[in-house]
C-alpha cells in the first residue's frame, strides 16, 4: 500500500474514535492500534468494524483496533500525525459511509467483550497486562533479528556464504545480548518510573563484570536471571525511586533520587534477584522441556485448546515473558508452535460456518474478509465477528486448536524439537521463524502438518457439532436480500387465507 492508502486509514479510523480531543494516547503492537481516550461512549465500534482495513476491535485497558501485521506499523506515525493536526486546529477526515456488515453478530461480539472487560478488571489480570505492555514493543525487533538468525543457520547448513554468515549472527545477537536493558526501560516507562533508570539498573544483568561477584555462595553469571531479573530489577527501581521523590528535597533531587534509585536496586539485583530470577528461568525452561517430553501429546492437545480462550480474555500477551525466556536458553521457544494451533482451528471452525450458512450473505462476507488474517495468525476478527457470537463454534474451534496441538506435541515426545526463533507471527507467517534440531524440511513438515490437522478437525467439529437445528434454521437465511429488478417477471403471491 502507498502512504496515502495508509493516511486514508488514519483518517477514517481518527472521527470514529471520537476525534483528536478523545485521545490521551497512541502506540501499537504487532497488530494493533492502541489509543487511549477520554470518552469510550465517543466511539462508533459499527463503522470502526466496517471499514476495510480494519480486521476487528477489542475494547480492553485501551482500546485496540486490529489492522494486521505490517499496516499497524504504517498507519499508527499517520494517525499520531492527524491527532496532532487536528489539535492543532487542522480540517479532520469526514465520516466514512457504513456499509453493510453482519451486525447482528457484529453486536453480540461486542456486548461479549464488554461482558469479558468487567470480568476481567482483576488486580492480577490488570497487572498481567501490564507486564505485556513491557514486552509487546520489543516484538518487532524480536522478529526481524529471529528471521536473520533463521537465515544465518540455513546458510550454515548448506555451507553457502561462509563469510556473510557471522556477520548475520552478529546482527541477530545483538539485540538478544541486550534484551534485558530494553525490558527493564519499558517496565520502568509503564510503571511510572524514569525509563533511562529502569534501562541503566536491567544493565547490569549483562554487564560481563557480574562474573566477579559472589552470592549464595556462587559466582554469578552475565545474562543471569535474563528478562526475568531484568523486570524485577526495573520495577523495584521504580518502588525506590518513588519512594525519594517523597522523602529528598527538591534541592536535592537531581542528585540524591537517581544516585540512591540505581544503588539501592543495583544492590538488590546483585545480592538477591539475579540469583532468585535465575533460578525461575532455568525452572521455567526446564518445566517446558520436561512437559513436552513426557506428556507431549496430552499437553499439546491442553495448550492448543486453551489458547483461543486466553486470546479471547486478552491474556495471552501474559505468556511473552516466558516465551522470551525460552528463547533467551534455547534460541526459540517450543510453545509458540503448540499455541498457534488455535488460529488453525478457528479458521477451520470458520469455513465450516461459511458452509453450514450458504444463504446468509452478511456472515460469508464476513468471514471472506477475515480468514487471510485468519490464515496469517490474526484470530481476533474470526473469534470477536464469527465464532465467539455464535457459540457453539468457538467451542469447536478450541477442539480443532486441540488436535493440531496434540500433533505436535507428540513428535516433540519423539524427540523432534522444534521451536520458533521470535514471538508475534502465528499461522503462516510462523514458517520463517521455525527452528530445530531434525532440520529445515522436517520441521517445517511437521508444523504444515499440525496447522492441516487444526484446519481439519476444526471444520469437522464445527460442520457436525457446531450448529444446532435451531441454529440453523435461524442463521441460514439471508438479512439484506438484494432487491429484485424492477424489469423482473412478478413473482407469484402465496393465497392468502
């Protein structure tokens, strides 16, 4: 797309969400635009959904509009722009026109979420959330430097480039060498901290110097406790910093706060969270390891059912932590792959709906419109437009999440590991960051084969099991007819009686 086609998103997304003076804030992850606002009674869900660069919604701690991998990137600097503009008094984009949409599910997605929203404002889960805002910018980095080590090692592997091949290596390890000093930035910029401190306390995880220091008995190691460390480290660095903003004068505070901020945490890090959030990493590798080896099969089947759920909670961001964990060990994580069963279920699911329901025009076209999101990862327009409204087939999509889940689990019970580089992309978009011990062709056979799995068994489910009678005889049926000719021979009329 062109950078007008990308301000011509901006500009229509930018009146539906209640205009320049609604927004208090504007970020994005890997598919979503993020905005803060005023005033959530302000925003047309409606027309947001029908504008055809807009895959779905979810209306959480902010409200996210899903564009997809790629566009998100491009139209959030343009309607950061169009904010700025129109507070500064610039013209504002006119209202797009609505178009016709399955509304009737569009409305029940919607009153779901908001029934999920109020369920869901726990201390723990809100904290949750926040630990995945920590890590949600580092995505796009963790992606770009996971395909160049994908690279690096199919070069290794066929002996070709010898001497590009470090070099690639270099590329891709850099930011994974320093990933802690990014975490704990972002932990201190999300909980209200100074970021530069959070960033300069993570940085001594890394530093090569830590080898010199002993606790509990042990030299301690760079890198030691990982990201992990890094948060605990960085949010502790906020508690300290806090705590001198209140209690050092005014005339001392440019001095004392963040000389006492970084020594106290500092302190702490070294004797104390290093040692304690090594000890959780190795767990947590360990755990994995041990899962997928003894109950491969079972667990995968357990993941790939659970996962559209936590997806649909807005939950799964949770998991990046241990995700980067893995990946931080082994060089990628093997869960990623289990997990991304669930997008090939509820694309299954979703065919079956569009074969089950052939005369209501407004699902299919729906449905159109949001499997090659579908197909790339991107579950929310199918789960938030399709599934989840109408019941029974998001049940059926988490069984097909199941199987494809348990396929591969099995062969990591077998022995053949295999894990993704980076975290973000699911579906297809997976294939460049596979990785593992068999190989390139095995492993990517296996993961084709656990998506074909979740792709058959979600739309048998859903084709045999997702529907009642009822269901049927309420949904098969088209909302918005297009009106007949006015040339047309009259249809005969039914005797009244």
């Amino acid at each position: 797309m062109s950078p007008d086609t990308h301000r011509a998103t901006a500009a229509a997304i930018l009146p539906l969400v209640g205009g320049p003076d609604n927004i208090t804030s504007v970020a994005h992850c890997m598919t979503r635009l993020r905005i803060g606002l005023h005033d959530r009674a302000l925003v047309q869900d409606e027309s947001l959904k029908a504008l055809p660069a807009v895959l779905g919604v979810v209306d959480d701690d902010t409200y996210q509009i899903v564009l997809g991998p790629g566009a998100v990137a491009r139209v959030t600097p343009e309607f950061e722009a169009l904010v700025e503009e129109g507070r500064a008094g610039a013209p504002r984009a006119a209202e797009p026109p609505r178009p016709v949409t399955a509304a009737g599910l569009a409305d029940r997605g919607a009153a779901l979420r908001e029934a999920r929203k109020a369920r869901n404002a726990t201390p723990l889960k809100l904290f949750l959330r926040r630990v995945a805002n920590i890590f949600v910018p580092l995505i796009p980095a963790l992606i770009g430097c996971g395909i160049i080590a994908g690279l690096a090692g199919v070069l290794t592997n066929l002996g070709l480039l010898p001497t590009l091949v470090p070099a690639l290596a270099a590329i891709a390890s850099g930011f994974m060498s320093l990933i802690a000093v990014f975490v704990g930035y972002n932990t201190a910029k999300e909980f209200g901290g100074t970021a530069i401190l959070g960033g300069a306390v993570a940085a001594i995880i890394v530093f090569p110097g830590v080898a010199k220091i002993e606790a509990f008995g042990e030299h301690l190691s760079p890198g030691q406790g990982g990201v992990l460390g890094a948060l605990a480290a960085a949010y502790l660095a906020v508690r300290v910093e806090r705590l001198c903003r209140r209690w050092v004068p005014e005339a001392l505070d440019a001095l004392v706060t963040p000389t006492l901020t970084v020594l106290v945490a500092g302190l702490a890090t070294l004797f104390g969270l290093m040692f304690l959030a090594g000890e959780v990493s190795a767990a947590i590798g360990a755990g994995a390891t041990w899962l997928l080896a003894h109950g491969g099969a079972f667990a995968g089947l357990v993941l790939g059912g659970l996962f559209l759920p936590l997806v649909m909670l807005g939950l799964h961001q949770a998991l990046i932590p241990i995700h980067t964990t893995l990946i931080e060990q082994n060089g990628y994580t093997v869960l990623l792959p289990i997990l991304a069963m669930a997008g090939a279920g509820q694309v299954g699911a979703a065919i079956a709906v569009y074969v089950r329901l052939p005369r209501n025009r407004s699902i299919r076209t729906t449905i159109r419109s949001a499997l090659p999101a579908g197909f790339l990862g991107v579950g929310e327009p199918l789960i938030y437009g399709v599934s989840l409204p109408l019941g029974r087939p998001f049940v059926t999509a988490c069984v097909g999440g199941a199987a494809g889940g348990a396929f591969v689990g099995l062969f990591n019970q077998l022995g053949v590991a295999f894990g993704s580089t980076a975290i973000g992309p699911s579906g297809w978009a997976l294939f460049p960051l596979l990785h593992g011990g068999a190989g390139t062709v095995p492993t990517l056979a296996i993961y084709g084969g656990g998506l074909a799995v979740g792709y058959l068994v979600g739309f048998l489910a859903t084709y045999f099991f997702g529907f009642t009678r009822q269901m049927l005889a309420d949904l098969d049926t088209d909302p918005d007819p297009e009106p007949t000719s006015t040339t047309a021979e009259p249809a005969k009329q039914p005797a009244l009686t």
